[in-house]
C-alpha cells in the first residue's frame, strides 16, 4: 500500500469552486476541512493571515462571542 506524502497531496489539490489546481500560489486550503479555494473564487482581495476557514466551515462553527470581557 502506498501512502501519499504531503507534497503529493498538495499537488492534487483543486478549487472546490472552478474545479481547476491552477494558481496554486492563491490557493487556500481550509484549516476546517483542507478543501481548497482560489482566493479570486470566494472574492477575497489577499491571503488572510493567520487560520482560515471556508464558507461552509464558518456556518458549522459555533459563533463566538468577540465582545472583550471586563473585569468589575
């Protein structure tokens, strides 16, 4: 049995949305899923920093509260 390595993964990665594995240097991979996605398909003007999630990971994800907390 052969076991694909990490670069070989990447390799094959697509787009969810064009369906294409072009451009791979604007392509995200989800930190929820790994499904990937160009940043042009999803509209996005730039890389995000940090982790990113994809639509369909965002609606399942619990809402956080981003209000700061405050001490009395």
């Amino acid at each position: 049995m052969e076991i694909d390595s990490p670069q070989a993964t990447y390799e094959t990665t697509i787009c969810i949305l064009c369906g294409s594995g072009e451009d791979e240097n604007v392509l995200l991979l989800c930190d929820g899923c790994d499904k990937g996605f160009h940043t042009y398909c999803l509209n996005l003007p730039a890389i995000p920093v940090g982790d990113w999630y994809c639509p369909g990971c965002r609606r399942t994800q619990p809402a956080t509260n981003n209000v700061p907390l405050q001490t009395p």
